[in-house]
C-alpha cells in the first residue's frame, strides 16, 4: 500500500522541477494518485487540458518503464522531444526507424535509462513480446483511447490489438485517455481494453479562453473579405482555416497570398515531404496561416495558435471541438469562428449517405447542425454534447454577446418529456414529434401510441418548430440521445425536476433566418487592447530570440518556452534567477538552459529601450518644430536616411507623423503591388531591385511603414 501523502509531495516537486509548474490543473493530482496506486482508470480531457502529465508524473516515479500508445508519429516526436526538452529520459518505437535505432533503444530502455516509451499500436502488435517479455513494464498508457471504439468517430482497427494486454498482463495498471468521448465511446474503451473497476476521470471539457462564433449564411466573397479582415487585424498570429475540400485549401490560400497574407495549403493530396515541410514551417513560426483539410493537425501540439476558422460546417460536434481546440492549448485568449450556409448541409449529408454508417452519421450530422442554428449559449450546447452542465451563460460566444429572446417554455417541455415516458424511451426524435402532433402513421397506430395521453397535445406547433425545442432541450441536458438503440430519446435524471418539480423551463423564441442573418454583423471586436500592452514589445522581442535559441537547440520554439511562459515572463521582467524560477512553465533542465540567455536578453531590451526612446524623441521633436529633414539631419548629425526610418518608425509607433508630406498615394499602391509579388514586407533592398530602382529608399521605408499600420500587409 502506497502513502498517498508521500505521492503528492513527491508528485508536485516532479512538477515543478521538470516542468516548472507550481500546481495541479484540476484531476490531474487525484489521476496521478490513483495510477500510482496500481489501479486502472479512464481519463477524459479537453484537447489542451493536460493529460500527458497524468502519465508523465507516474512515469518519473515508477520503477520500471511507461509504455504510451498514440496513434500519430509526428506527435509522437514531438512529445519526446518535448519530454527530452525538459530533462525527462524518453524516446519512440515507429516505423520511422530503423533496425539498428530500434534495437539501441531497446538498449537503453533495458538497462534504465529511458522512463516513457512511445509505441504506435502497429509496433506493439509487432513487438509485443519484446516491449513486454523483455522490458520491466510498469503502466501503460492508451492515449488517444477513442480510436478503439468504432462508436468513436476516428476508429483505428491497430487499436484493437490492445486488448490482449490485460489478459496476459492482469496486473499491470493501464490508463486510458481521450479528449472526445461520448457515453457510448467511453463504456465502449472501458470493456475493449478490459480494464478493471476503472474509475472515470471526467474533466471539465470547458476551454473558456476559446470565443465562440458561428457566421451563418454569408455568402463567398463577404467570407473571403471577412476572413482577409481578420487576419489583418491580427498580424503575427498563428492560425488554420479548415476547408472541407482539397480545392477549396488551395484557392483560399491562393487568395490570401495575393491579399499579402502569406499562407500555405495542407491536405492529404501533397506528398509526405511537402505536408512535412508545411506542417514544420507552421510549428516553427515561419508561416502564421494554414488552410487545410482536417487531415492537418492531428500530429501538431503547437501551442501557440491564436485562432481557428472552418470555412465550412464540420461533419460532427467531435471533430469540430477537436479542430477548435487546436487554438489556444496555452489558456491565452483564442478566437474560433465557424462558416455555415445551408449548401454545407447538402454536401454532408450526401458524405452521411455515402459512408458506412449511415444512420450515425446523419444523426450527429444533424447534431453539428443544431449547434451552429442554435439560440442559446454555444458553450452550453458544445458541453452539454459531453454530458456537462454549464450553469451559466458563458459570455465569450456569439449568441451571448447578442442574445435572443426567451419565453416560459415549461409546458411545452413536460409535453415532450411526458411523452418519451410514456413511449418507454424506446421512440426516435421523429416519431416522437408525430405522436406529439398527433400523426396517423401507421409506425404510431401500429405500437398504439395513439391511446398515450400525450397523444396529439402538441398539435399547435409545427414539425419544424419542435425539432428546434427538442435540440433545445437536449442542449439544456434534459434529453439524450442513444446512438446504440436506434437514435431513441431518453430523458435525463435533470428532466426528473421538470416533469415533477415543475422546474421552470426557458426556451428561445425562434426567430426568421434573415433576422438571425443581421446579427452576425461582424461581432468580432479585435483584440487590439492586447497588442498595445506595454509588455507586448518585449514578448515580441522575446519570441525573436525564442526562435534563434529553437534554431541552435533543433527544436520548434514553443518548446524552448511556451506562449503563455513568455508572456509571463514578459509582464515580470524577472531580473535574478530566483526571480525567472518562481515563473510558471520555468522548469530546472529550461532554467539551466536559457536562464542565463533570457536573463541577459531582458537586460538589453531594457537599455535600449533607454536609448531609443531618446534618440527617437529627438528626432521627434525636431520635426513637431518644423524642421526639414535635411535639416533634422544636420542638427542630429545623422544621413538622411536614418532620419526617414526614425520617422517612419515613429509613425508607426502612433506619433503624429504625415508620411504623405514625402510620399504620394501612387508611391503606396506600387509599393504594395511589389510586396504582394515579392513577398518581402521588412526589407528595402528586394523592393528597391524589384522596382529596378525607380522608387527611392526612403519613399519604400516610409510606404512600408504606412502599409503596415494600415493593416493592409
Ligand atoms: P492534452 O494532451 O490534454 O491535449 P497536454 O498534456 O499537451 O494536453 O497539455 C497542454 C498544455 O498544458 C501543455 O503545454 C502542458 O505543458 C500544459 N500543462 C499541463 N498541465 C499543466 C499544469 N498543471 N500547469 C500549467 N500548465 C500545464
Ligand atoms: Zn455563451
């Protein structure tokens, strides 16, 4: 029997040593305590929510190796790089490697030098004697467990392999983890991996620094200037527009490039190498824009991107929560919007009618579609999918930043809910509303639905219109579906209050499609406040030596700090190391690392910003009194050209500065011509070649300047 006090003190120096971190998020310490305990569990988490480390910490503790199954070899290089980033001894067995690097790691992992082992499901099928007959196996860990239930949306049938595990090895404890589960999923991975009293892990699937927007009915080319509006505002941002066909990827990245948006296009129709090198410009912060298939992703643990778009409605509420959930993994503020036209529907369903399971697709296509017509909350909707109940109105969605009305709707609820009763819990939504309305197919005559009480009460409402108040409900947690019984509603213990408590009920009055059009006028209020936060400079100055550091260490930048680490560390302006320690994400192996470097970076940011400031303020002052800039030249001692750049980086600065007192707006239009075929936005020196030397230097810094704070590049 182990000392669950001596776990958690043990557990939170790991987490602050190798990951610097100062506490638990929550579940995490209750998970960590259990697996140590020897016992099997079922974790579920939001993308971004952290169930690695309830692995991990176990890992670092147990005597003897944690083998991780997870499906996607990118991501499982990442997570080893990662982990190794951090001082944590790991490494992966893929079809990537080679006999020779195979059987080294093996090696190592016999003789104690590697504490997590990586395996795709297809490697342990293949080496499932070797892993576990020669290697001192202490935990395994399914990550990414859905992709053994075919209920799941993302069935992988290596994944069935699994479950001979826990018939040869009873005793070793094995923790499952996925972050899209419905309830059906979850008993599903519980009885293939056969894991034993499993207790479930449920955290709370709420990410709420991600803003939620749905865009209905805006026709393409609003979409496409929309879209192009956004980015603009949000320059240096990283972020991936979904597309739902491969063509659609490439057109909209064609246009955006031609807008001066740089961006790339990923689907499955690129070679490897080319979907590589796209993927690594996007991890590396070399391209901030991807529009892709949902092909991308899966294997990026980026934790930096700032927003996500679908450009289209997704096929199912998992894969869209999964895609927007992509976006801000480091709990900063993110933006996702989603693009819905009713042409979407007919392209899915068609998708539905064509794939192998029909009836379940067409019902969660359905689903998808409730929520992106939906009135109330979207949080509240997107978690109630889970199985959770958001008590309040979220607030940072696009329905409650512009809510619609409500009205008493309690009778109408206990009329549907009475009737579910009544049926048993055994009708789908369809035949429910026909009995409601009193219908005389013969599928209600021949079951004698007919002779129920609340046979033909809700005749006054339109067939429509009830489907609506049904999705409603089931958005307020009253009612479930059961994709595993033929799509039968089943009324939940929460409905109990309803229909016996008289517990008040509200719906949503339901409005017309043109007025509901008018209320996406763009509601995004850019979140400019942020970028002219006085630590922004720095954090933009951090993430530039963030990059050299990622460049000699070979490793994408985020894992050298993540976003949310240089942001802190950016507001703090720690000046000694106890300082940079106390900061979150600040581990041992990082400060031993780059303490020294960042520590001496900050110092010189700071005595620039001394030194700048006065040299531009002269300059600044100079030319409030008048002064020509040859003659601010003379007087500065400086060539004219410093003295164009000082003022075009004034200008953008936000000084009152009039760039068109030395350049026209023809000199503009050209220039940004030759950005957008040049693709060069900082530099003079490529514009001045491209415009053959027609246009001087200084009309190009000024111009550059102009265009850049215009947003327009
Ligand atoms: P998931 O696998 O659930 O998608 P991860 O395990 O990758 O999520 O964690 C997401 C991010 O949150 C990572 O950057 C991770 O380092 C960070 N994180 C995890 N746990 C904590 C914690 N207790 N405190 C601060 N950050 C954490
Ligand atoms: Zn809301």
């Amino acid at each position: 029997m182990i000392d669950t006090q001596d776990v958690k003190i043990e557990s939170k120096r790991l987490l602050k040593e190798y990951f610097g971190y100062d506490s638990f998020r929550p579940l995490q310490e209750e998970i960590v305590t259990h697996i140590m305990q020897g016992s099997d569990c079922l974790v579920l988490m939001p993308t971004g929510g952290g169930k690695s480390l309830c692995f991990q910490i176990p890992a670092l503790m147990l005597d003897g190796i944690t083998v991780v199954v997870s499906p996607l070899i990118s991501l499982m290089k990442d997570q080893v790089d990662g982990l190794n980033a951090n001082g944590i001894p790991a490494a992966f067995l893929n079809s990537t490697l080679s006999e020779e690097e195979e059987s080294n790691i093996m090696q190592r992992c016999r003789i104690g030098e590697i504490s997590l082992l990586y395996v795709s499901p297809e490697r342990i099928t293949r080496s499932f004697e070797k892993i576990f007959g020669m290697l001192n196996v202490a935990l395994l860990a399914v990550d990414e467990a859905h992709c053994i239930s075919s209920w799941g949306h993302d069935f992988r049938p290596e994944y069935q392999q699994l479950k001979w595990i826990k018939h040869t090895f009873p005793n070793m404890p094995i923790v499952a983890l996925t972050a899209t589960a419905d309830k059906t999923t979850r008993n599903d991975i519980i009885s293939q991996l056969g894991l034993k009293n499993a207790k479930t892990f449920l955290a709370s699937f709420n990410r709420p620094n991600l803003s939620l927007e749905v865009r209905v009915g805006v026709g393409a080319k609003d979409k496409d200037r929309e879209i192009v509006d956004y980015i603009r505002s949000r320059k240096n941002d990283s972020g991936i527009i979904y597309c739902m066909s491969r063509k659609s990827c490439e057109r909209l990245s064609k246009k955006l490039n031609t807008k001066g948006i740089f961006s790339k296009y990923y689907h499955a129709g690129l070679s490897a190498s080319e979907r590589e090198k796209v993927q690594d410009d996007f991890i590396n912060d070399r391209t901030s824009v991807i529009c892709a298939t949902v092909a991308f992703g899966m294997g990026i643990d980026k934790s930096n991107v700032r927003w996500v778009m679908h450009y289209n409605l997704p096929k199912n509420v998992e894969g869209y929560y999964q895609e927007i959930g992509r976006a801000g993994r480091d709990g900063l503020p993110s933006d996702t919007f989603l693009y819905f036209n009713l042409g979407d529907i007919i392209t899915l369903r068609k998708f539905a009618e064509e794939s192998g399971q029909v009836a379940l697709n067409l019902e969660k296509l359905a689903q998808m579609q409730a929520f992106a017509e939906s009135d109330i909350c979207r949080r509240k909707i997107l978690l109630s999918y889970f199985g959770e109940f958001l008590e309040e109105d979220c607030g940072n969605c696009d329905v409650c930043k512009n809510p619609p009305k409500k009205f008493d709707g309690t009778i109408i609820t206990q009329k549907a809910l009475s009737a579910i009763m009544r049926t048993k819990q055994m009708v789908s939504s369809q035949l429910l509303i026909d009995i409601l309305r009193g219908s005389e197919k013969r599928e209600v005559l021949e079951q004698g639905f007919h002779r129920i009480k609340t046979y033909g009460k809700g005749r006054d409402i339109t067939e429509e219109d009830w489907k609506q108040y049904l999705r409603q409900m089931m958005h307020l947690g009253l009612i479930e579906i059961a994709y595993d019984r033929n799509n039968a509603l089943t009324a939940t213990s929460l409905s109990k209050k309803v229909l016996f408590d008289d517990q008040k009920v509200e719906l949503v009055r339901l409005v017309a499609p043109e007025i509901r059009k008018q209320r996406f006028k763009v509601t995004y209020t850019k979140e400019q406040a942020q970028k002219s936060q006085p630590w922004n400079q720095l954090f933009e100055y951090l993430r530039k030596w963030r990059v050299e550091m990622a460049k000699v260490k070979g490793i994408p930048p985020y894992l050298v700090f993540n976003d949310a680490t240089l942001r802190d560390i950016a507001m703090s302006r720690p000046e000694s190391s106890i300082d940079l320690l106390s900061i979150s994400g600040v581990g041992k192996v990082k400060f031993d690392a780059y303490g020294e470097s960042i520590l001496e970076e900050i110092n010189k940011f700071k005595q620039a910003g001394r030194k700048t400031t006065t040299t531009y303020q002269l300059t600044y002052d100079l030319y409030k009194k008048g002064y020509d800039v040859n003659m601010i030249g003379q007087l500065r001692g400086m060539n004219v050209m410093t003295v164009y750049s000082h003022l075009a980086f004034l200008y953008q600065q936000g000084y009152a500065i009039d760039p068109f007192k030395y350049i026209s707006k023809e000199d503009v239009k050209q220039i940004l011509e030759a950005v957008q075929k040049t693709g060069e936005r900082v530099q003079t020196k490529p514009i001045y070649d491209f415009l053959r030397g027609e246009v001087d230097y200084y009309c190009i810094r000024l111009s550059l300047a102009y265009l850049s704070k215009e947003g327009k590049i």
